[in-house]
C-alpha cells in the first residue's frame, strides 16, 4: 500500500506537470494568430520552467516507477524539442524580445560590410552578426551563438567575442 500511495504521488504530480504543459502550449496558438509574439514569448518561458521542474521531480523520484519515468523523460525530451521549435519562431519574428539574452540560430548574410580592418558586419535584414576579418573567406551559411545587443536599427550578435 505505500509503494501505491508514494508512485501514485510522484506520477500524479508529474501528470499535473505534463497537463501544465499542455496548457501552456494551447495559450500559445492563438497569440501565434494574433502575432503577440511577447505573450508566445512568456508562454516557452513557462513551457522551459514546467519541464525543468518535471525533469528534477522524474530524475529525483521517478525511477520509483520505471514505466513512469521512461515516459515522463521521453515527454520532456519532446517538450524540449516543441519549445526550441517554438523559440525559433519567436525570434525569426520578433528578434527584439531576446535583447540582452543568448540566442543560437543559423544565419545567412545578405549584405557583407567591411567596419574595421578586423571586423566585419554580416546583416540579413533585422539580424547582424560581427565577425573577426582575419582572412578574405566568403561568408555563407553561419551557425550563430552569442548575446544579442541592438546597435542603431540592428539586433547585433558579436561573434568576435568568444562566448
């Protein structure tokens, strides 16, 4: 009887964890409608912060009931995927609400701009990203990580700074 009452504690909580979850998931498809990219924002936000805390409950307490925690570990992995998915459509659409925050996306220059003799400005739009000049290669598809800064009517990512 208590191995029933403790796995039914843990897996009830990480069931109340999953539809947590989902509700947030479902708050964000009709302000992906409506554009409000900040509330989407809020929404991968809490949708991190649920399965971080569902991860800590599982791999603290779940193993009490392996079937349990086989599935629960794969529903975050899944989580975590829709929320990185979701992220990157948040930035593709409104860059601005990462300010000050580390971003990671693939980008590919439009326009190359010599500012230094050893850096050069990438732009594509919205997004720039800086560089090191230290050869004459051409830029094409980047893998950017970095924080990103405005600079004048740019969202800037400083690749020259070794993250």
């Amino acid at each position: 009887m208590l191995y029933i009452t403790v796995a039914g504690l843990i897996t009830f909580s990480l069931f109340i964890l999953e539809e947590s979850f989902q509700t947030i998931m479902f708050g964000t498809w009709p302000a992906q409608d409506a554009k409000r990219w900040d509330i989407v924002k809020t929404g991968t936000d809490l949708m991190r912060t649920t399965t971080q805390t569902m991860r800590i409950l599982n791999y603290t307490a779940g193993w009490i009931q392996p079937i349990a925690f086989i599935s629960y570990r794969s529903y975050a992995l899944s989580a975590d995927y829709y929320v990185k998915a979701l992220t990157a459509k948040v930035f593709a659409n409104a860059p601005h609400l990462y300010n000050n925050e580390n971003v990671d996306f693939i980008f590919t220059p439009r326009i190359v701009k010599v500012i230094s003799n050893n850096s050069i400005l990438l732009t594509s739009g919205k997004i720039g990203v800086i560089v090191n000049n230290n050869n004459a290669k051409t830029y094409g598809t980047l893998t950017v990580s970095g924080i990103l800064k405005q600079h004048n009517d740019l969202w800037v990512v400083d690749m020259r700074v070794i993250q």
